[in-house]
C-alpha cells in the first residue's frame, strides 16, 4: 500500500519504532516531536493518516486534533499512555478514528494503520448519493450541502456511508463496530458516540433525527424514504 503517515510523537524511540513498523507495511512516515512541527508538515506535504500521540510539549495531542479537523479529513490514530474513559470519549469525540494505549504492538499498531488507511480509501465507487439536502461522494470521498463540502471526520464518513448504502436495514451497533473499525471485539460504545456527532452534522434536530433512525434494543438504521433529496 503506497500511503504517507505522519506520526506526532515525542518519544524519539517510539516514533522511529512505529515508523520501522510501518515501513515493513510498505507504508512510508516521517516523525515530529511536537504538534506544533507536525501541524506545520500537513500544511505543505501529502499524508494519509495522522499516528498522534497525546502527551506532547506544547499544544497537546488533543488541541492538535482540534486544529486538524479545521482543515484535513484524514483519518487520525491516538496512541497515548492515559487510558481513561474521559480520554477515549474525547479522541473520538474530536474526531479520532481509533484510541491505541500504551504500551502497545508496534506490529499490532502497523496492522490498524494499514487497515483504516484500506477501509477509507480502498471502498469508494462512483456513485452520487443524495439525502436531503445533503449529497455524498463515494469516489470523492466527500459529503455536501447544498453544494457546499461539509468537514467530516473519516470514521464518520465511513458511517454514513454504511448506513446510506443499506437504507432501512437495522445494523446493530456490533455489526457497525466489525464493519467501520474492522475490530471482532472492542468498546462498541465507540458507535453510539460517532452516530451522535454525525447526526449533529446532519439532522435538522438531532433529538428527533429524520435520517438516522434508533432502533430501540437492535441498533441504528437509515431511513429510505429519505433517498433522492426527500424530508
């Protein structure tokens, strides 16, 4: 796979060791120890993904993500040593496409690289899907209102693409976590927080959503009758 990550890592040895990994994955990388280089190296040169770690000098791997998402829509990997639910909830909560603790499996780590970078790129046809007044660009990759790009996190993407393609059919929140994070087993939680970011993007009212459809005890569905521009 012919991809260019940029890991954020304070952490010399660390970051060349992801890096070497990542290398054996065919997958080039070019490290910084600051967010505040890394920021400056999107600005200029082509990356795929983002590996961010958390604890950095200066602005941290959380404000990072923040200014990230102002711009780039690619998919971003936390590695970070805290662990605590209030750090995964706000990764994810920021836009992250996965929360990886450590210490870790470089090898293990490699493997998610590749598979996000895979399932985000690798999935995209031709087809123009509208919803509302919301278009979605498979081959693009891109969601639009009214014509205008909306900024969209990765996993969100993929999401709603998921959704979209299997309009009134109820996937439950396991299936969505096997199908978007590529994982058997994991904090399906994950999907329940995503759902609720994209319907905020999305929904008139995200309280009463007209798209995205909770299906009480069974999962998330998308509402057909909402196909080719309807509600």
């Amino acid at each position: 796979m012919k991809a260019n990550v940029l890991i954020i890592e304070d952490d010399r040895e660390i970051g060349e060791l992801i890096g070497m990994y990542l290398e054996k994955e065919g997958i080039t990388s070019s490290l910084y120890p600051t967010a505040e280089e890394g920021l400056s190296a999107l600005e200029s040169d082509g990356f795929d993904l983002l590996v961010l770690d958390i604890n950095l000098p200066g602005i941290d791997g959380f404000e990072a993500l923040r200014e990230l998402r102002k711009k780039k829509n690619i998919p971003v990997v936390i590695v970070s040593a805290r662990d605590t639910d209030e750090d995964l909830i706000l990764g994810l909560g920021l836009g992250a496409d996965d929360f990886v603790t450590k210490p870790f499996s470089p090898k293990v780590l490699a493997a998610r690289v590749r598979a996000h970078l895979r399932r985000f790129y690798d999935s995209r046809d031709t087809a123009l899907i509208r919803f509302g007044d919301f278009t979605l660009d498979a081959e693009g990759a891109l969601l639009k209102k009214n014509g205008k790009r909306v900024s969209i996190p990765p996993k969100e993407l993929e999401l709603l693409f998921l959704l979209v393609r299997n309009p009134g059919v109820t996937i439950t929140p396991e299936q969505i976590f096997r199908k978007v994070w590529g994982y058997e087993y994991g904090d399906v939680t994950t999907v329940a927080v995503h759902v609720q970011r994209l319907r905020r993007k999305i929904e008139k009212d995200p309280a009463s959503p007209k798209f995205i459809e909770t299906i009480r005890g069974f999962g998330y569905r998308f509402n057909p009758n909402t196909l080719g521009g309807g509600i």
